[in-house]
C-alpha cells in the first residue's frame, strides 16, 4: 500500500475560487492588514503567500512592517489606527514576534471585530484549524469512530482545536509534546522536545493508537514510521527550516508505506490556512 497525499493545493484553490465570486458580489472589496514585526524568514514566506492568495481572490492585502528595533509605540499607533479605519476589515499580526517584544499585548490591541486570525473573536474559527479540519474533510471516510490525538507545543492551541474538533462530532484529544527551555549561553528561549523518552512510552503508546494524528510541533522529520498506526491518517501542520528547505514534523518517506492518508510538509496545511484566513475576511467585510 502506498500512502494517498491529501491533495492540499486543490483544496485551497476550490475554497480562493469560491471566495473570488463571492467578492464579485459584494459592493465593496474586502482588505486585510498585514503587521509583521522583525526579520523571520518563515514569517517573509508567509506574507508571500497571503498576498499572492488575496490577488487571487480580488482582496486588497495592506503590509506594514516594523523592524525589530522599532519604537514600540509606533506600532501600537498603527494598531490603533487601523482599528478606525473604515476601508479595513481585519488585521493580523505575523508571528512569532521578535522576543522582547510584548505579543498576547499587541494581539489583545486589534479591535476583535478585525481579529480575523480568531484569536480575541470567538465568531471566527482560527483559518489554522479550520485548514486542519478542511484538510480531514476531504477524506471520504467515516471520521466520527476514529480517535484523533493532535501534538502540539501549546496547551492553549491544543485545547482550542479539539474544542472545534469535538464541535465536528469527532473523538479528539491532544499532548504537549515540546517545551521552552532558557538557554544561558544565548539568553534565549527555545523549543525543544519536552522528553523524548516519554514519547517512547506512554505519549508514544498514544500516537500508535491514533487512527488520526496532527502535529504542529515544528520539529523536522520528528514522526517516524514505528511512532504510528497502521493505515492512520497524518496531517502534518508543523513547519521549520532544515538545511535551508522547508520541512514537515513527519518523515514523509518513512511513513510512506505504513499510512493510508498524509497532508505533507510543503504544500500541505498552509495554502487552506492561507485561504480560511481570506475567508474570515470576507465575512469579517460583510459583518462590519
């Protein structure tokens, strides 16, 4: 048996192709506000995507970035300048943001009614699990007996998913998988594998008998073939950079064999994310 890719990319082009006629429709062209603050490499990549995305759709993408030196004020006064802007119907703030600067603090300063990353606004479903869900969707198989376990780095992220997950009638759980650790050589913060010897045991007991796994832990290559079922379905919603490429939590070549469904790393989650961040901008238009 040979694994089936969820085709992603078609995926999220149905859902841009949806959205570009709904535009047609409306009176006005929806926009987003984009802040990024820093120099992140993943963070340039997915602005790129966004605003290639919005042109498809026909929604008017608005960049402001700051550098990591930057006035905090400065942006916080554009901030507060968008939320009265009439002409834009949601804002993001890209993440991650540089380390000393203030993040739940900026997010909590975007007027939720704009907060179409669903962050503040309870009415929009974060476009990460709603690509996640998109993803799971396209399966035609019977999801509501299958035990989804979902490994994440974020108590809040985990809780937030299975909340929709279980909304959906589905049978979802999650672990933390990873935590900070505060290096002193560096004076930093990093994310590392909580305890890899507790994923050869119980945790890893646990993603052997998920018939549906998600990881979101940002560790390349981290899921290997004897760490999952049998015919389970993987969606990969993990990204990091190995050796300059783009790279999945999941071992797509190990696993090729032993899964019966793989939403991969490229190409996977991040197009849908992409487009069900759009469409939170487009009801966001219709709602303000």
């Amino acid at each position: 048996m040979k694994t089936k890719i969820i085709d992603s990319r078609k995926i999220a082009q149905e859902i841009k192709s949806d959205l570009a006629k709904k535009v047609l429709k409306l009176d006005h062209k929806p926009s987003l506000a984009v802040i990024m603050i820093g120099d992140d490499k993943a963070s340039y990549l997915y602005i790129k995507q966004k605003e290639k995305a919005a042109i498809e759709t026909g929604i008017t993408l608005c960049k402001y970035f700051f550098k990591q030196d930057n006035d905090k004020k400065e942006v916080f006064d554009t901030i507060e300048w968008l939320n009265k802007d009439g002409q834009i119907n949601g804002m993001i703030v890209q993440l991650p943001l540089p380390q000393a600067w203030p993040t739940e603090k900026i997010i909590k300063a975007i007027n939720p009614k704009k907060d179409v990353d669903g962050l503040l606004n309870k009415e929009f479903v974060p476009p990460f699990i709603s690509a996640i869900i998109s993803a799971l969707e396209s399966i035609e198989q019977n999801l509501n007996k299958k035990k989804i376990l979902a490994l994440v780095n974020s108590d809040v992220f985990g809780k937030k998913m299975c909340q929709h997950l279980k909304e959906k009638g589905w049978n979802a759980s999650y672990v933390i998988a990873r935590t900070p650790i505060f290096s002193r050589r560096t004076k930093q913060s990093r994310i590392i594998p909580r305890d890899c010897h507790a994923l050869t045991s119980s945790k890893l007991a646990m993603t052997k008998s998920a018939d549906i796994l998600i990881t979101a832990l940002g560790q390349p290559n981290f899921i290997k073939a004897d760490m999952i079922k049998k015919d389970s379905i993987l969606i990969d919603a993990g990204i990091s950079f190995k050796d300059g490429k783009v790279t999945g939590d999941i071992d797509a070549a190990s696993v090729s064999k032993k899964a019966a469904y793989l939403c991969p790393v490229p190409g996977g989650i991040g197009p849908i994310t992409v487009a069900m961040l759009l469409k939170n901008v487009i009801i966001a238009s219709q709602n303000n």
